[in-house]
C-alpha cells in the first residue's frame, strides 16, 4: 500500500514540475541564469574576544572591607568596585602631613634668616632637602590611602571576583576580572595557504547567524605561524554593532580572496519549501518546471547557483505566478 501512495506522489510532482506549455507562461516575467565574476570568500570559523580584558589587582596591604560588585554586574568606568581596611593608610597619612608641616616650617624659617646671612648655606641646603623629602613622603602617603579604594578601570562586566570579604590583601593580589563589551574582535587561525591572499585583498566580515554580516574595521595579522597547527594567528577588529556578541562565542569568518565566476540569479526567484529550495523553470515551448537548486552565496539582488541549473536558461521572477500556472497546466491533464 505505501508503494502505491508513494508511486502516486511521485507522478503528481512530476506533473507540477514539468507542466506542459501554456498561454498564461508567455505573460511571466523572465531572468536569465547568468555568470557573473563576483567576490569569492573563504569562510572560517572564529572566536569572539574583549580587547580589554584585564584583573585589577591590589596596590597596598590591607583587609578586605566591602565588595560592591559580583560576577556579571555591570560597571562603569571609575565605579568603586572594592574597599579595603585603610586604618594604616590613614595613620601613615597623618604622620606623613606633620612631617611635612614641620620641614615646611624650618624651611620658612631657615629661609627668613639665610637672607640676613645668619644662617649657612649648608643649613638652608639641608632644610630644603627636608622639605622635598617629606612632600614625596606625603605624596606616597596620599597614594596609600587611595589605593584602599579600588576602581573599575573601564565600563564593562565582571567575570571573575578573587577575593571574599575579611581577607588580607598584598599587593599584587588579584581582586577582580572583568571585560569590556564596547570593543571586540575576532580570532582566527588562518591556514598558511591563504594568508598571502588575506594580507592582500585586507576585507573581511563576521557572520553571526541571520544578522547581516558585519564588516571589519581592520585586520591584524601575525608575522608568524603556529608551529604545531601551521595556522597564522589573525584578528578582525569589530566596529560597535547591535549584535549580540560576547566574548567566546564561535562565529563565522568570510575573507576575500578574489574574484570568481558564479552562475546566478535574481534572489526573488529561488523558492523555499522547508528543506527543498527550488526555482521555476520557463523552457522556449513556455513549459513551467520546478527545478531543485543548490544555492551559494548572496550578492546583493542576486544569488549564486551552485547546482541544478545552467547558464543561459530562463527562470520566473514572480515564482507564486509560476507555481500556479504550473499547477493549473497540470490539473488540465
């Protein structure tokens, strides 16, 4: 019984799709299949990374006092993201202001005397090495104490926090990981068999699912190869898009290589039906057929036919009128 439906189905589409020929096709508007020299890509795949990514790390000693911000908060840049116990800071600062109000008096005073000759060079040299010595201790003092506050350095998101409230802090410690999403770029390993024509042509695009492809902004290519892949290392700079784009997402990469021919089409005229593409064939006795197609690229209002058709054949731009005229000259056999 299944053969029976299965051989019925098969006569019924090749009715639809060689239809005999008909006075309605005369009045379809007609494309021919042509070859055209086009841009030819290569396509591979890429890693999506941060320009800045980076760990802030701790400048001065100190407890942890406050964590303000977790893993995935958005920061803004200068936002006070930690805070540590500043209680040595801060003595070190009161001590370091004294110092400096006391050599700033000498100063002033062994100033006021030298010029009526009482005191000696030596004494007015030594107050002044005085007062510059304990300006930088201050200065260092001051930076001390504001190190114990510590600043996302640019808008981002955190990826990574380091460090649990009441923990010591040294210097060099890591306390926060984070990257920003205003700059991205690529990473792709290119086969040394193409990078001659990467350096050359210098045009690429991502292509990231349906979204239109994005154009680079600029390529950077390493001067070296991988010496266990034979890949050279490239980074496609992205410009600001709407797209959602994050940090180790895989996506596709299209360099230009060149020029080549492609058979295309108006992209008006390809048909989709799930998981069939096809085109409507107009033959010279005006017989209407649906005619599968293999499709390649898209060049603007146009697409590149890889298989199932030939140069110089004509094909229907309103493929719904083609569609119906196929299936009323089948319905009159």
């Amino acid at each position: 019984m299944n053969k029976v439906i299965l051989a019925v189905t098969l006569l019924l589409t090749s009715m639809v799709q060689a239809a005999e020929p008909n006075a309605g096709s005369a009045s379809l508007e007609l494309a021919s299949a042509t070859l055209e020299s086009m841009p030819n890509h290569q396509y591979l795949d890429g890693t999506v990374e941060a320009v800045n990514r980076s760990t802030v790390s701790a400048q001065t000693s100190g407890q942890v006092k406050e964590i303000l911000v977790d893993v995935d908060d958005f920061v803004s840049k200068d936002q006070v993201i930690v805070r540590l116990h500043d209680t040595p800071q801060r003595t070190a600062l009161e001590q370091a202001e004294a110092q400096f109000k006391q050599a700033n008096s000498d100063h002033e005073r062994i100033a006021s005397i030298f010029k009526k000759g009482v005191a000696t060079e030596a004494e007015m040299e030594k107050a002044e090495t005085a007062l510059t010595s304990t300006r930088a201790a201050l200065e260092s003092a001051q930076e001390q104490l504001n190190y114990t506050v510590i600043k996302a350095p640019y808008t981002g998101i955190v990826m990574q926090r380091h460090v649990e409230p009441g923990e010591t802090a040294s210097q060099g410690t890591p306390l926060m990981t984070g990257v920003s999403l205003e700059k991205l770029r690529v990473s792709v390993g290119v086969p040394q068999t193409l990078i001659n024509k990467v350096r050359e042509f210098d045009t690429a695009f991502i292509l990231s699912g349906e979204e239109p492809p994005i154009p680079v902004t600029k390529i950077t290519v390493y001067p070296f190869a991988d010496s266990t892949s034979g890949t050279f290392e490239v980074r496609l700079e992205l410009p600001e898009t709407k797209q959602q784009l994050y940090p180790g997402m895989f996506v596709k990469t299209a360099f230009l290589t060149g020029q080549r021919e492609f058979l295309t089409v108006p992209t008006s005229s390809i048909v989709y039906r799930s998981e069939v593409t096809g085109i409507y064939v107009v033959k010279e006795s005006g017989a209407v057929s649906l005619r599968h197609i293999r499709v390649g690229n898209h060049f603007g209002q146009r697409t590149a036919i890889l298989a199932g058709l030939e140069p110089g054949e004509q094909v229907a731009l309103d493929p719904v009128a083609a569609g119906i005229m196929a299936r009323q000259a089948a319905g009159k056999e």
